[in-house]
C-alpha cells in the first residue's frame, strides 16, 4: 500500500479486543482503521487484546483500508509487548500515544526498524510545542490530534468552535506541513449521534488543513469522508485551472485567467493536488 497516496478522510477507532468489532470494520467505507489497544481496552484485557488483534490482522481481509494499531505508551507495563507481537502482523502504520519529544519516537523507532512508519498522538501540551520537531523525525508520517487529552491537560471549555483549541490544531497541521508529506489528522468529535454538529467541526478541520478526522462510531464514517473530499466543483475548477495554464504556457501568452481571476504555478499545484486526492478517493472506492 502507498501510505503518500492513500486517502485519510477517516479513520475509525475500533477496539483491538472485540472480535465482531473487527470483522465488521472489514465492510466499512473508512478510508483507515485505528486498532485500538489503549484507552479502548481495560487494563485486564490488554494481554489477550493483542493476540485477537494480531490474528485478525494476519488473517487480513481489510482490503485497501490503512491498517494503524495504537499500542499502549511504552512507559506502561503493556506497550513493548504489544510491539513484540504485533510488529509482523501486517500492520501499515504503528500510532505511538502519549508522545512529549521525538526520543520517545525513537524509542518505538528502536524497536520497529527502520521501515515501519509511525503515526504520533498529538495529545498534550508539551507534544505540541515540539510539533515540529516530532514530524521531522525521519520514520514519522502522521500526526493525530488528541483533542480530548489536550482539552483535559489545557483546562479549557469545551465549546462548539473549538476556540481553546485553535491553536493547538493550527500547530499540528503547521508540523505537517512543514514536515512535507506527514499528514495531519484532526481530533473525535465525542457526540456520535450528533450528525450535524460532526458536519460543521469536519469542515472546519478542512479548513484548517486537517487531511481527515478521528472517529468513534461508524455512523460517523458518510459525513466524514464528504466533508474531507473535494467536491465536483472543486475538481472543475481544478482541471480548469491547469487547462488554462498550460494553454496559457503553450500559447505564450503572459497569464492565464479562470473566472476573473489570475492562475499561477502555486495555484495549479493546489489544482494538482486537489485531482490526486480525488482519483485517490476514487480508486479506495473501487475496491
């Protein structure tokens, strides 16, 4: 699997130790799946979590599905054992929670190799202080808002527009994107049922630059993935835009025009980017 191309519109929570829970995800339209092995499972249940978790995987049958297990925090008594038994299980991606500073990553690093790449919770505020530090690391190609975790550290309210976390989002997706090819994935939004509420804060995590969003209940999963996918008008004035370049640059003529406004390269980037992540989506959707 291309993780540099996949799509992360969603990406569904499931607990590593329900073996219907798992199954189930196999017929679901998220776009990846985080094997939960901390906070969805009690401490009691943690050992054989891991081994329902590595045989399900093993087993395979989650089609094109990003496959992202969240172990528990090495610092725990469970987290190194949860790499030694899952790291050939046929996972695509490793998310490290409870992260402060990049040697923590190294510390996973050490024990994956070098070829495993790591997805980072982004979940307190010293993680977030050294976010870019931490995308910079060379085996990191994720990073996942804990926006719970920050909002209980931070003491703030919890409110609609999520103002007392708008600086901690804005930093996130800055590492990022200045890292160059990490993507960044915004928070859970906690009341499943609550359809229109997950509408308005997907678009503003869109807005934001979030690549997609977390996810608690599978209902969530329809709304998700439109609201992180470029809509029809989008991809128009996409290909649009980059017809009018080139035709522009071809012609030699000084500067390229669509609906009264100028196109430059940095625009038809955007464009670029804008078609990849729809035949992305496409393709996902095809399986």
């Amino acid at each position: 699997m291309d993780l540099t191309t996949h799509p992360y519109r969603s990406v569904l929570y499931i607990p590593g130790s329900k073996e219907r829970a798992l199954e189930k995800a196999q017929t679901l339209s998220t776009d990846a799946i985080i094997f939960d092995l901390e906070d969805a499972v009690a401490p009691d249940a943690k050992a054989e979590a891991r081994e329902t978790l590595a045989k399900a995987l093993k087993a395979g049958g989650f089609g094109k599905r990003a496959k992202v297990v969240r172990i528990n925090a090495l610092t725990t008594e469970w987290g190194n054992e949860d790499v030694r038994v899952l790291k050939d299980a046929g996972a695509d991606v490793f998310l490290l929670p409870k992260v402060n500073t990049p040697t923590d990553v190294d510390a996973l690093a050490d024990l994956l190799g070098p070829q495993m790449p790591i997805w980072v919770m982004m979940e307190t505020p010293v993680s977030v202080f050294n976010a870019r530090e931490i995308a910079a690391h060379a085996q990191v190609t994720g990073l996942v808002a804990g926006t719970n975790d920050l909002t209980k550290d931070l003491g703030c309210r919890t409110r609609a527009d999520r103002l007392p976390l708008m600086t901690s989002l804005q930093m996130i997706v800055m590492a990022a994107r200045a890292a160059r090819g990490v993507v960044a994935i915004d928070g859970v939004y906690n009341r499943f049922r609550d359809g229109e509420g997950l509408k308005a804060e997907c678009e503003q995590g869109r807005d934001l630059g979030f690549d997609g969003k977390t996810l608690i209940h599978p209902a969530q999963i329809d709304v998700t993935n439109t609201a992180f996918a470029p809509t029809q008008s989008e991809i128009d004035l996409a290909e649009r835009q980059i017809a009018a370049f080139e035709e522009c640059h071809a012609s030699g003529q000084g500067v390229a025009v669509v609906d009264g406004q100028i196109v430059e390269n940095l625009h038809v980037v955007a464009a670029q980017r804008t078609l990849a992540k729809a035949a992305a989506i496409q393709e996902l959707a095809a399986e």
